[in-house]
C-alpha cells in the first residue's frame, strides 16, 4: 500500500469516527427490556446464606425491585420473562486484583534465563481484557496497578459511556516501585517527595486506588500511604523490601498475593529497605503456629484486607490447572506457544506444590478468624492466567482452600465490594440494588466449576451474552 493510500485510509477511519462514534456493546446485549423477570432460578446472594431455590428476580430501571419465591412477586404484564429453571444467579463478581494488561511473552523474554534491558515488557489488552472480564461475571473490578494509565482510563470512560462491553473499574494508578524494578514500564520513585507526587498527580487525572511494590522504601510508603489517605482513597501493596509488620505499623489498607509469596518478615538475614526472598522461611512456618497466628492477629486488630489471587500461583505448580481448550482458544497462537513452553518448563520437584498449598491453609484460616479476604486472579506470571477465566479459577481455588461454594462466591462478590466501599450498591442480591448479576448453567453451591457455565451476565439491569463475548476475543489475548 503506498502512502497515499494510508493516507487516504487514515482520513476516512477519522472523518467516520467523527461523524459516527462507534458503539460496541450493541451485538452482546443479549436482553434489555424495561422490566426483566428471571423465573424459577436458584439465588446465591452473596452474602453467605444458603441457596434458595426456586426463586424469581424482577429487574427494573438497572435495579432489582423484588425477590421471592417463585408466584410470590407480582409481574407487570409487560415484563420479559426468562423461564430458567435449574439455573443459577449470584451477584456479579468483584474482581480485586484484575489487570487490563497480560504477560504475553514470559517465556521468550526470560529464554536466557535474565530479563534483558529496559526491563520485563508487558503488552497492554484493552480490547479482549474488558470483554473476558465481562464474559466471566465480573461486573466491578479494580486494576490494582497501571503500566499504561491513559489506556486505562480511557476504557473506563469508554465502558461508562456505553461504547465498549467492560465492568466497572475502579482505577489503580501506576505503580508506586523503588530501584530497582525488572519491568520495563514502572517508574522508580526518587524519594519521599516523589511518592507524594505521584500520588496526587494520579488522583488529579482520575485514579482512585494505589498500589505499592515491591522495592519502594518505608519513607516513600508512609508517605504515600499518607497522601492516599487524605485523599481519602486506598492503597494496596505487593511488598518485598518492607515486610508486612512494617506496612501495618505504617497505615496500609491491603496487601495482595497473601504472606506465603510477599512477607519477608520472617526472613533471618532481612535487611532494611531491601528486597529479599521470603518463600524459603515460609516453608518451616506452620500456619497454625505463633508466628503466623501473630501476623493474622495483627491484620485483623488494624482492619487490614488481604487479597487472595490463588490461579497465579497455581499456574506455576506442576502439572496445574487442568488445561482448558477456552484458554487456549482466547489466547494468540504466540502468547499460546509461551505459555505452554513456560509450563513445561516446571520442575516436578518445585517447592511450589507445598507453598501453594500453605497459601491456601492461610487464607482460610485469617477468613475464619475474621479477616477480609478478597479474590483476584491477577493475570500475569507464566500467562496461563486471563482475565474473567482466571476470576473463575480463583473462586474454585477458594473451595479447594476449605471454604464452602457459598463462602468462596461470598469472597469474590461481597466482600470486595465492602473493601471498595459498594456494598450498599453491588456484591449481594437484595432489592434496591444495582442488576449486577450472574445467569449460571447449574449448581455452582453444590459443584463450583459450575460457575464457568455462564449464559448471561446483567451490568446495571442490561444482560450479556457471555459466549458472543468470549468468541469475539477468540485468539486476540496477547494482541490488543
């Protein structure tokens, strides 16, 4: 093509997108009506109650007007009725370390076995992530860390003004990382100045969360956690160089990934402000001893959330998860061939398998005792984790830990929403209520790989088509 003719097609892509501002959610909404009925479904509410069959949910004006037992609720008779006995509805999920961007080529860049210079690239998804996230049931997200924010908010705008099928996303600004950082796309903070700077900068342009990593310093992290919270939003962290003590003492709201991965509290040779491997001292901890008791104690006593994202972690245990011909599908053919290359690449020895499985015995035991864990499936790792797909995992992971179905749905719906101050809006089923809703294939309170069986997702009362929107990012996950 010359250049004229480039020219030409660039002329004609901006004069239409000037006179006809595209709409892409209008080939997935697969039910939008003034009133809705869901007759005959069984109800997950979200709030950990049992499940209630047989029941019959009227939406109206994005909102749920009434719930009752099935010839209880008095139906307009201009209502379109949906019949879906042996289905099932549960709130639509909140996602709470959900990533509008992927590890695409992990095992390419890690081939020699050292990132190369500038650093660990990672490809942003602003057109497959939103639509998979959506396909799966999640309704509401957080980005918990932005490598490209203007992308980011600008597929919130889009979504908010009905341009592009996506959930609700509560923005995550850019990382707050110290020196030095293996990603090629993170800033590194200079110092205490630098962290308040970036986070009012952030909230200037829109975001309303943050997140702290891995090599930042105590100054630069209390410092930021202050400046967050006179904003009156939240910070997160994965941490490395401060221990979890230490961001306790220092004011943070939550902490990604749980202890097993992220604490360095109870490594020996731990120096101050520095980064240091934290798996190793984990594998002699027992989860029901002193130490870690102390530490669940601790998180509780200072209201302190932790996120569980159990698929990132599983992907990197031999042998697991199952493999999936619908991840495999959503994938490009190069992000495909990465992963499968990475997951060979697992030793059969790995000390994975044990960790993996402390993780889980923490993460029930600081739920039972009373903390708030949330759920994520943070797709990042080896890539053998997407996004809306990696949500569903993390629910059925949460089961595997020990929770019940009901308790695992519980945690990825309620319970973030309470973290992100919603839950009088969306994560349970009750009337007055956003219609952020699940319309599941099955039983997912009595077999929970059920909640992969997802016919239509309901975004503020308009419903979805869960597998149009899967088919539309068939092999674009690594792409775009």
């Amino acid at each position: 093509m010359s250049r004229w003719s480039i020219a030409v097609v660039l002329l004609s892509c901006a004069c239409l997108a000037l006179t006809q501002p595209p709409n892409d959610t209008t080939p997935f909404i697969s039910t939008h009506a003034a009133v809705i009925v869901l007759n005959h479904v069984r109800v997950i509410d979200g709030t950990g109650a049992a499940a209630k069959e047989n029941q019959t949910i009227m939406i109206s004006d994005g909102k749920i007007q009434a719930i009752g037992s099935s010839g209880t609720v008095m139906i307009p008779a201009n209502a379109q009725q949906m019949d879906r006995t042996g289905y099932t509805v549960i709130p639509g999920l909140v996602g709470m370390h959900n990533h509008l961007y992927y590890t695409n080529s992990f095992s390419v860049q890690l081939s020699k076995g050292d990132i190369e210079e500038p650093g660990l690239a990672i490809v942003e998804l602003p057109f497959s992530a939103p639509r998979l996230y959506l396909a799966a049931g999640v309704t509401t997200m957080r980005t918990t860390g932005s490598l490209e924010p203007y992308t980011d908010i600008k597929i919130k705008e889009r979504i908010d003004a009905g341009l592009m099928p996506g959930p609700k996303i509560d923005l995550t600004a850019p990382y707050l990382e110290g020196k030095p950082t293996f990603f090629a796309q993170m800033h590194e903070l200079t110092g205490v100045d630098d962290a308040r700077r970036m986070v009012d900068y952030w909230a200037d342009e829109g975001m309303t969360s943050y997140k702290a990593y891995m090599n930042i310093t105590r100054d630069e992290l209390g410092a930021a956690i202050q400046e967050a919270h006179a904003r009156h939003f939240k910070l997160t962290g994965h941490l490395c160089s401060v221990t979890w003590h230490e961001a306790i003492a220092l004011g943070i709201d939550d902490f990604e990934h749980g202890p097993v991965f992220t604490d360095t509290e109870f490594v020996g040779d731990k120096k101050v402000d520095e980064c240091a491997r934290g798996t190793k001292s984990w594998m002699t901890l027992e989860v029901s001893g002193a130490q870690v008791q102390g530490l669940i104690h601790e998180l509780i006593e200072h209201h302190v959330a932790v996120t569980s994202t159990l698929p990132v972690f599983e992907a990197s245990v031999p042998g697991r998860p199952k493999l999936q011909k619908r991840v495999l599908d959503a994938m490009s053919a190069e992000s495909a061939q990465s992963y499968l290359i990475a997951r060979a690449r697992v030793p059969l020895d790995s000390p994975m398998t044990s960790l993996f499985k402390k993780e889980l015995e923490f993460e029930l035991a600081f739920a039972k005792a009373g903390g708030l864990l949330l759920a994520g499936p943070d797709p990042t790792g080896n890539g053998g984790v997407l996004p809306g797909f990696g949500d569903q995992r993390e629910v059925e992971l949460l089961v595997e830990a020990g929770f019940t179905p009901v308790e695992a749905i519980q945690i990825a719906t309620m319970n973030g929403a309470t973290y992100l101050g919603q839950q009088d809006h969306v994560g349970s089923i009750a009337v007055g209520k956003q219609a952020d809703l699940v319309l599941i294939k099955g039983d997912p309170s009595k077999k929970i790989e059920d909640i992969e069986n997802v016919e239509t997702v309901f975004k503020d009362g308009v419903g979805y088509d869960s597998q149009k929107l899967i088919e539309s990012v068939r092999g674009q996950v690594g792409i775009r």
